[in-house]
C-alpha cells in the first residue's frame, strides 16, 4: 500500500522537524517549507495527497494559501495545524476547503487520525475548537469576504507590505519592480479612502490578511 505523500508547512523550524519525525513512518514527507509562496509552487511541482500548513505564515497566510491551493488542486486535502483557537478562523478554514483543524497542543496522535480521515473524504476538528463553531457560523454566516474593491495583485502587496517589508523587498517575492509596487500600493490606499501606512496596516489585519 502506497503511503500518501505529504506536504508539511510551518515557518517554525523546529517544529517541521517535530512533524516530520511524527509522521514519517506513516506517510512520505515529499517537501517542507517555511512560506505560503513556497507552498504554493512545491504543491503544484510536487502533486501531494496532504497538505499540512500553518495560518500564520510569512508572505502568504494559510488561509489565502489554501483557497489558491483548492482552486487549483480539488483534490489535494488539506490540515490546518495551528495556535489559533479563534473559532472563526477555523470556519473561514473549512470554507477554504480544509478537511481539518488542529490546535499545536493537541495530542500527537490526533494528527495522524486527522490524515486517515481526510484520506477518507471525512473532516475532523479539535473538539475544543469545534464547540465554538456552529456559535460562529451562526454569528456570522458569510464568513469573511475579502475587500473586494482590491485586485488579487493590490491583495498581495497590501498584505506583504502590512507584514513591515520594505517596496523593494515586496518587489523582489512578487518579481516586479518597485515602481510596480508603489502603483499597486498607492491605488489600494485610493481604493480603499486609506491615508497612511498605518491605516494600511491597520486595514490588513482587520481583514485578517496579516495573521499572527
């Protein structure tokens, strides 16, 4: 019997390695990588079964990773493993088509099962967070929307600016000039009646494009 093969995302070092070690006898760790970008273009090389991923990740948070990675892959499914309890980010998560929600202080064990069941076509959610669920669903039950007066190009260089990287830097992970970016930086701020750097910043985490 094949093993599925895995993709594992984080960008903690030393807790890639935890995973890797975890799972290693029960599934083939294909790759690991430490941004949503280098996911991105790994899983599209790569082709895995199973992606496990952070929310909180540097250049392209979790969340917007997994809806790219889902419209481009329907098949792959994919774990969010994560520090964040905030039950509304893991109904965005399963709007994201995640096939599962885990907490970092979970049982060892709870991982792997979450693996069998998503090979299985079924979700599995950490209790403690699935309790708070159906509260936000309810509460909410749109779920977050994007701005949309942004295009997928002013997204992303609203959220890599809002992460405190320089125009030059965003250029280089965008492979654009900087001039591009200023354009793209200062048409989002007119878009969005925003004045300041620090209202743009203020804005990305409100909407939840920069997550911790």
């Amino acid at each position: 019997m094949n093993l599925p093969r895995v993709i594992l995302a984080d960008d903690h070092k030393m807790l890639l390695e935890a995973f890797r070690k975890l799972l290693e006898s029960h599934c083939e760790i294909v790759a690991t990588v430490a941004d949503g970008r280098a996911l991105l273009h790994v899983a599209a090389t790569l082709k895995p079964d199973i992606i496990v991923l952070d929310i909180g990740m540097p250049l392209l948070n979790g969340l917007e990773a997994a809806r790219q990675l889902k419209s481009k892959m329907p098949a792959v499914k994919i774990i969010f493993l994560t520090m964040q309890e905030d039950p509304d980010l893991a109904v965005e998560a399963m709007r994201c088509g995640a096939s599962g929600y885990l907490l970092k202080t979970s049982a060892p064990g709870e991982l792997l099962h979450a693996i069998r069941e998503a090979l299985k076509d079924r979700c599995h959610v950490t209790p403690q967070i699935a309790r708070g669920m159906q509260k936000s669903f309810i509460r909410n039950p749109e779920g977050r929307q994007q701005p949309k007066s942004l295009t997928p190009r002013q997204y992303e260089v609203v959220q890599l600016l809002a992460e405190g990287k320089s125009m030059k830097e965003v250029a280089d992970v965008l492979h654009v000039t900087a001039r591009t970016v200023a354009f793209h930086k200062y048409r989002s701020m007119e878009e969005l009646a925003i004045q300041s750097n620090a209202e743009l910043i203020q804005f990305a985490i409100k909407h939840r494009m920069v997550i911790a």
